[in-house]
C-alpha cells in the first residue's frame, strides 16, 4: 500500500487524529528554475544551529538565564569543558535521522522511519516519544498505534525535512509523508496541523526573493491549521491567558495578531503565553520571533534562544524557517564552522555528510 492509500485509510477508520482538511488537494508548485540547494543547506543547517545554540540552557527561565549568561550569540556547552561547539539534542537528532532514513528509501517509509528512531540513543529524549518507543519497542504494536495523543513540539522540531525529495517534483504527495511522518510519534490534532502548516510555510518561503509581510506568518499558519483541527480544548497554562480554551490556530489568530499590534518585545510575548514544549506555546512563540525579526536570521534565531523556555527547539524550528528563507549564506559562518556536525555520540561532520547525499539524491 502506498502512503496516500494509506493515509486515506487512516482517515477513514479515524486512525488520525486530524480532519482531512484542503491542503491535501493543493498541489505544492515548482520551486524557481534559479532555485538554489544553498536554500536546502540553510534550512537543515539552521535548524542544527539553533538546536545547539539552545541546548546548554534548555529548560531555563529566560530571566534567569539572561541573570547568568547574557545574551547568548555562540555556541557553549556545559558538558565539554564550555568550548564554543555545536552539540546537538534529539531535534538535530530526529531531523537528520529522517533526511537520511528517506535518502536510503527514496521518501518515506514510516515503518522503517519509526524502527531507526528506535534503533540508536536520543538525546534529551521527550516524555511523548519515550512512550513511543514504549509501544513500538516493548509492546510491539504497529507504528501507526504507537504514537500517543501529545501536543508536544517532538514532531514539529523534526519535520523541516519532508521537503526535500520533493524539491525537483513539487507534488502533494509532500502532505502525505508529512502527516505519516508526524503521526509517528504525536498522533495529536495540534501536532500534525502544526507540522502540516510548517512544511507549508517552509516550501513556500523556499520560493521566495525577500521575506514576506510579518502579517504573512500568522495568516498563513491560520489558513493551513483552520481545517485541520480538531481538538478545540487546548488550554492555556499562563497567568494571563489561563481562561483560553479552543484550538492553536484560534490563540495565534486572536492573541499572536494582537501582541504584534501592540509592538511588544519578543521576551516579553513569550513570557505572557509561555515557551515550553507545549505546542500552545511554541507555535505563537516561533511565529511572532518570525513575524519581528524574519527579515534577520542571525537575530531571529538569537531571539529564540535568548527569549525562550525551549529554546533549543524554538531555535531549531525558527532556524530552519529563516535558513531556509535566508539560505546558508544568511547563517553566520561561525555558526556554520563551530558546528560538530554530529547525529550522535562521535559522528562529527555526519549533518554535512548527510546534506551531500541528499543533494545527490534529491536535487541534482
């Protein structure tokens, strides 16, 4: 069975938990004659910087973390003796994973994706795909069942890739492997929207000359998520939005709009409605750093980081928007350079490795 007549059957036996909404049906469009991999080398690059740039001081109240650190604008690590390299998490983990398990396939294979995240040891693994490799690796269930219903950003962080096999054909078979890809592990209405939404995003900055209008961010999130959804019952956990209750796209309609109206700081929007791995917060998080500083890779990713609770997966996520926007020449070298370029304990150089043969497979 092919992952089209698979996936319609998982919408027909409700095995997912999204409605099938418009962008199904939507052909995603060639990219430009002129389009370059450097674009490519920017996205998944990006999304590695960000993740390292964040992961010394993941899960730190940025208050506090600006108490202790400063801004941070390079690479640290607590665990190696504080030299100014780029080490990885599960979120440059999880993507190069999936880039390389397609480029041995030819796309997606979610069986085969599913076995490979259960196959080597993840890094500051999440509390979802423990449970994942639970199902899969100790009780054996199919990897369509394994995946719990989770609003976390474990899916989101990961799914930049999808892209890529589909850079010389433009089909919306991309839909497809994105939502099989992203039910793997968060089989959740907010998590396979917002994977949906992003690779949506991510393609269609892929053809842009300039960044877009900081309106664009959000409208085109909304219009993605809106018939995607199905979980109305999403709850805020901040102070000021605890009364909130309905779906992502409708919190980032009604408070991310109105907060970029009102020109507040990307620190302070981001403690108003949380950054944690909860989608709830993410989603408005990466899309307002977007919406402020789109224009500015270095400081976007740098706002993520700095802004953020999460910020290891915000910065992986918001990097591989602008990298992708942006393209590697928009990355800092000394990012580029100081980056190890590892997938796991010791494969220094394997990110880059793995970004030539996806070249060679998918572009050339």
């Amino acid at each position: 069975m092919n992952n089209t007549d698979l996936l319609d059957s998982f919408f027909n036996k409700k095995q997912i938990s999204i409605n099938r909404g418009g962008i199904f049906d939507v052909q995603p469009g060639n990219l430009p004659e002129n389009f370059d991999f450097d674009r490519i080398e920017g996205l998944m690059i990006g999304l590695a910087a960000g993740d390292s740039l964040g992961v010394s001081t993941e899960s730190m109240p940025p208050g506090l973390r600006r108490v202790v650190y400063g801004e941070i604008k390079d690479y640290f690590s607590r665990w190696f003796g504080g030299k100014h390299v780029g080490y990885p998490s599960d979120d440059t983990q999880l993507a190069f994973w999936t880039l390389d398990q397609m480029i041995k396939d030819g796309g997606l294979d979610p069986e085969k994706l599913s076995k490979r995240f259960s196959s080597e040891r993840i890094f500051g693994i999440g509390r979802t795909v423990i449970k994942f490799l639970y199902n899969y690796k100790l009780r054996k269930l199919p990897w369509y069942k394994c995946g719990p219903r989770s609003a976390g950003n474990g899916a989101l962080m990961r799914i930049a890739p999808m892209v890529i096999p589909y850079l010389k054909t433009g089909d919306k078979q991309m839909w497809v492997d994105t939502a099989l890809s992203a039910m793997i592990t968060h089989n959740d209405s907010g998590s396979i929207s917002a994977c949906l939404s992003f690779v949506n995003i991510i393609w269609q900055v892929l053809k842009m000359d300039s960044p877009p209008e900081p309106s664009w961010w959000i409208d085109t999130y909304i219009n993605t998520a809106k018939d995607l959804e199905i979980n109305h019952t999403y709850r805020a956990k901040s102070r000021k939005f605890r009364g909130y209750e309905g779906t992502i796209h409708e919190f980032v309609d009604k408070h991310v709009r109105e907060t970029y109206e009102r020109d507040i700081p990307t620190f302070d929007a981001c403690k108003a409605w949380g950054s944690s791995a909860y989608l709830l917060e993410t989603v408005p998080s990466v899309l307002y750093i977007l919406m402020k500083h789109g224009n500015d890779p270095e400081e976007a990713i740098i706002r993520a980081i700095n802004d953020t609770f999460d910020n290891d997966t915000i910065g992986a996520i918001v990097g591989a928007v602008v990298g992708a926007l942006h393209g590697k020449k928009g990355i800092p070298k000394r990012w580029i350079e100081n980056l190890s370029g590892r997938t796991s304990k010791d494969d220094d150089g394997k990110i880059f490795e793995i970004l030539e043969r996806a070249k060679n497979n998918f572009y050339i």
